[in-house]
C-alpha cells in the first residue's frame, strides 16, 4: 500500500503543478512556460486516449496521429470556408475522428499483434499522403488557421490563461472518462478481451464489437486534442500526422506506465520536457533521446507509475 | 505503348525494389520473432555508405559493394549490441526500442552528413538507354536494377531451400528450442540473419539512390510500404514478400501514372486534377484493405502459422 501511496503523491504533486502552472507563469513573467505546457496537456490527452486501447485495450495502436490530424483539419477546414464558430467546428471534429476511427478500427481489428501494429500505421500513413494531396488545404505546406474557434464570449481561446485552463478541463475530463469507462462492465468486457479473447467469446460476448467500440471512443478523444492543438499553433500541416508522431504518443504512454490513470499525463509531461531540455543543450537532442528511449524498453518496465510503485515498495 | 512498357517495367523495378526490403523485414520477424522498424534506417544507411564510399573509391561499383560489406557490419554490430536483447520481449518493446533507433540513425546521419542530401552519380556505362523491343528504350541503370534484384531473389531462394544454412534457418523459424538442443549456434544463427537483412535492406538503399537523392528519412516513407507488403503476402513467407512486393510496385507506380488519365474520363478536369493525386497515393492502402478484409492472415500465410 505504500508503493500506491508514492505513486499518488507524485501524480497529485504533478496535478497541483498543472493547475497553478498559469499562476507561476504570470509571476515569473515566464509566456513561453505556458505555451510549452499547453502544448504538453494537449498531447497528454492524446496520450491518455492512446492508453484507453493501448494499456487497458491492448489494441496496439501506431496511428494515432491520424485524429490528430483530421481533428485539426476539421478545424483548419471549416475555418477556412468561414465557419469560425467552435459550437460547429469541433463537434465535426470529435465526429470526424470517430468515423475515421470506425472503418480503420472495422478494418484492423480483423487481425491482431503485430498485424494491427503495421495496419494502423499504415492507414495512418494514408491519412498523412490524403492530406498532403489536398491542394485546395494548402497540400504539403500545411493550412494556417487565421481565427481560433469561436465559442461566442464563453471562452475566449486567444487568451493564453484560458486557452490553457480549456485544453487542462479537456485533459481531465477524458481521464475522468477513461476511468468511469475503465471501472464499467464496458470497459471490464474490454480489458477482459484483452487478457484473454477466446475465453471473452466463449462466455459470449462479441469481442470485436467491444473492442471496435472502445476504438471509436479512444479515435474521437484523440480528434478532441487534434482540434485543440490546431487553435493552439494557429496551424495544421500533414507533419502532425506523420508515423513519427504516433511514435511519439506510444512512448509518452509507455514512459508514464501504460494502463495506469494518470501514467499517460506523467509520460507526456517527462519525454516532452526532456525532449525541450536536450534540444537547449544540443541541436543533435535525437542522438541522446534514441538510445534512451532503447535503456528505458530494456530496463524501465511499467514506466515511471512502475517505478515509482517499486520505491515505494523499498 | 511506349509509356506502357516503361511504366510496367518501372513497376517491377520499384517492385523488386521493395522485395529486397520486405525480405529482410519479414525473414528477420519470421525467424527471431522481431519486429524492427529501423529496417528503413539500414537502408538509408546503405545509400549514404555508398554514396560517401563511391566518392572516395571513384568507382561506383567498388563503392557498392564497399557499401554492401559496411551495411552488412552495421546490421551485425547492431544485432548484437542492442537488438539482441530484445528477442523474446513484447512487440512493442520491438517498437519502441526500434523507434529510438530510427531518431538515432537520423540524427547520427544529420551530424555526420549534414542536413542536406547528397547525390550518387552513375557512370556513363549506366546511363545509356538499352533498346529492349525495337523501337523502345529502357535506360540501362534500371535494367541493371532488375537484373540484380531478380538474381538477389533468386540467389536468396536457394540459399533457404537448398544450403545448409537455410535449411537451419527454415529450422530456426519452426522450432528454435529444438535446433538449440540440436546443437546449433542459435545466437550464430540469429546475427546471420539479421546481418543478410541489413544486407539486403543496404543493397536496395544504395541501387535506388542514383534515382532519387540521398536523404535523411529516405527510409521511413519506403519501410510502410515495406509493411503494406508483408501485411499482404503474409509475415513471415518470403514468397508472399516477393509476389506482394511486385504487385504493390506495379499498382503504386501504373496508378501514378494513368490514374489522373483515366479519372479524367468519368470526372471533369477540375475534380479530376484535385482527386487524382490523393487516389493514387491511396491506392495500396485500398489494397490492402480489400485483401484485410478477404484474407486476414494474408496471401500467402506462412506454413507455420
């Protein structure tokens, strides 16, 4: 009980952290802290998603950069044909990604393990090339977002503060329903299948319309962040779909400790703040970060939550 | 006609070009078990080593084959100072650990080579156009593609099915406890294989970097084809690399070619232009959905499984 007990000590400390980030910023004067850190919540959204299949799922995911994308090009899209409102642009988003997330979950969910790694990523890749087709969205170059989304005085997302809190109520509000999601017969069914399918199906439950389910659910969560970080870089270009970005996701999920709450966030925060200190100390930062990442596979099992729990223990 | 015949014969070049990737990638998932994604890096490795080496040599030939010898080394050292402490773990510990590579490799690239490309140029002897049907030119340098890889794959199927080594190989893959028992180097065995994977991964990097420019990330965009095809052909059966290789080679590059036409037919030009370069680029994911959905396990599933 005691390894549970430094675990939550380090994740509240983190959440206090999050919450009073802006009060620091405005002290210190410091503008780019929280910039930086917006960027971070809104990929530990990502991340968290990401984790619903990945760590309670045990779908292994490796495009989920994609609802980044298309939640952002939703965004990018109607804005650009004179749709500014966020009451609009954003439900097409959330319902975007989830009809993206049904056909390739539809698809990739006929096979598993290593298959469902390369599939995923390959449909991925095939969002990023779509993208970079469209001409008429800037191609290749990418789409600036002249005006952020509009919520009609209800918030106003060109101011940082609340930008911030915005994409930080967002953050939580998903980890709240991954966890109400988690503890459901749902979300039992889920992790169920992904201990063992066969037994699942024996005892009678449809394992892929379970898992297709909890795939859609995780797809629209990710669009959420996808339109998010479009208002927040004023930007959507096919790069934030790229493979790499979903690699991105999967290591700050297994850095923070797949399957746990609060893991994702953890990971997001680290490996992106790690990633902003090596590049400060050298423009070659990936030279350090690759092999890194290789020590943390080899030897950091269960992540930072893992680790964490194990110091606890003594 | 002429088009015809070019764009067909680019299919299968680019095809076999695939092969030689796809092989290395499904031969090194099929016998360790391991899912490497910096596959794409060896073959990146390989172009820049031949470009630097044919530089140096003023041979380009001898700097083929110098590029072919360092790949094979590169593949080996990495084998056994990372990779092989990975077989055995999870799938995605593969992932990841394979995905740390990738950003070292380009970033090691980045630092040695400099951010900009760099350029591998033929000798004259390569460049001349080769009459192939009266009437139709082929330039020599992709003939001579053709030729090596069609011989690679040929070589590579007697190596399996007929040499010792590939007969312990093809052991390795069924039952690889029970060729450890038997006596066999296993760990031996493993880097072997890894190193021909990187081999062949090096041999594709260096023989299409006269055709496109040497590039940081070069790998990356051709090692998801290189998934789509063992995805397709079913992991771990060379054979199904082989034919899924040309078939993807031939649908990517016939439909870069006459897909904007042929929309142009049923759609206006306006609709069509817009349309056609997104389709194209589509294509084999398209194509891989239909078989996801026909044969899950692929074309051509290993025996074994």
């Amino acid at each position: 009980m005691k390894g549970l007990s430094v675990s939550k000590a380090v994740t509240a400390l983190m959440l206090a952290g999050l919450v009073l980030l802006p009060l620091y910023s405005y002290l210190s004067g410091n503008i780019f802290i929280l910039t930086l850190f917006t960027r971070i919540v809104i990929l530990a959204l990502a991340a968290a998603s990401l984790n619903l299949i990945m760590g309670f799922g045990g779908m292994m995911s490796f495009g989920h950069a994609a609802y980044l994308g298309i939640g952002g090009y939703s965004v990018g899209m109607l804005a650009q044909e004179g749709v500014g409102s966020g009451f609009i642009q954003f439900p097409v988003a959330l319902a975007a990604s989830a009809v993206y997330a049904l056909v390739i979950g539809a698809l990739s969910l006929r096979t598993r393990g290593v298959y469902f790694i390369m599939i995923t990523l390959a449909f991925a890749q095939m969002a990023y090339y779509v993208a970079s087709g469209l001409a008429r969205y800037g191609g290749d170059d990418g789409l600036t977002v002249y005006n952020r989304s509009d919520f009609s005085g209800l918030v106003n997302l060109s101011n940082r503060t609340q930008f911030y809190y915005l994409c930080l109520a967002c953050l939580f509000g998903v980890i709240f329903l991954v966890w109400r999601i988690v503890n459901s017969r749902f979300g039992l069914v889920v992790q169920g299948l992904r201990s063992n399918e066969q037994r699942m199906q024996a005892i009678g439950f449809p394992a892929k319309r379970y898992q297709l389910a909890c795939f859609v659910i995780s797809g629209t969560m990710c669009g959420l962040a996808g339109a998010l970080l479009a208002n927040n870089t004023d930007f959507v270009s096919p790069a934030v779909m790229y493979w790499t970005r979903s690699g991105d996701l999967m290591v700050m999920v297994i850095l923070g400790g797949m399957g746990t709450l609060f893991g994702p966030v953890m990971g997001a925060v680290v490996y992106l703040l790690l990633e902003e200190f090596l590049s400060q100390i050298t423009e070659y930062w990936a030279l350090i970060m690759g092999p890194l990442l290789l020590l943390i596979v080899l030897f950091g099992r269960g992540g930072i939550m893992g680790l964490l729990g194990r110091v606890g223990r003594g | 006609m002429l088009l015809v015949v070019e764009q067909f014969l680019n299919g299968l070049q680019f095809g076999l070009l695939l092969f030689l990737l796809a092989a290395g990638l499904t031969l090194v998932f099929g016998i360790m078990d391991l899912v490497n994604l910096a596959h794409g890096s060896l073959y990146m490795m390989g172009a820049y080593f031949a470009a630097t080496f044919a530089a140096w040599t003023g041979s380009f030939l001898l700097g083929a084959l110098l590029a072919l010898g360092a790949t094979l080394v590169l593949g080996i050292v990495l084998e056994m100072s990372a990779l092989r402490h990975l077989y055995g773990r999870d799938h995605l510990d593969h992932v990841l650990a394979t995905f740390g590579l990738i950003l070292f490799f380009n970033e090691a690239v980045r630092l040695i080579w400099g951010p900009a490309g760099l350029a591998l140029p033929l000798p004259a002897w390569l460049t001349v156009p080769v009459p192939i049907l009266p009437g139709i030119h082929y330039p020599a340098y992709r003939l001579a593609i053709i030729v090596v890889a069609l011989l690679v794959a040929l070589l590579l199927y007697l190596g399996v099915m007929r040499t010792r080594i590939g007969m312990l190989i093809r052991a390795g893959a069924s039952n690889r406890e029970m060729i450890g028992a038997l006596g066999i180097n296993i760990k031996l065995l493993y880097t072997l294989v890894f190193g021909l994977g990187a081999a062949l991964a090096g041999l594709a990097g260096l023989m299409q970097a006269p055709i496109l420019t040497v590039q940081i990330g070069m790998g990356e965009n051709i090692l998801i084809l290189a998934f789509v095809i063992i995805v397709i052909g079913g992991i771990g059966s060379i054979r199904g690399a082989f034919l899924a290789a040309i078939f993807v080679g031939m649908i990517d590059t016939l439909g870069r070619a006459f897909l904007p036409n042929l929309l142009r037919e049923v759609l206006s030009g306006a609709a069509a232009s817009t349309a056609a370069p997104a389709l194209s680029s589509m294509l084999i994911y398209l194509l891989m959905a239909i078989v996801l959905v026909v044969r899950p396990e692929g074309l051509f599933p290993a025996s074994r499984r």
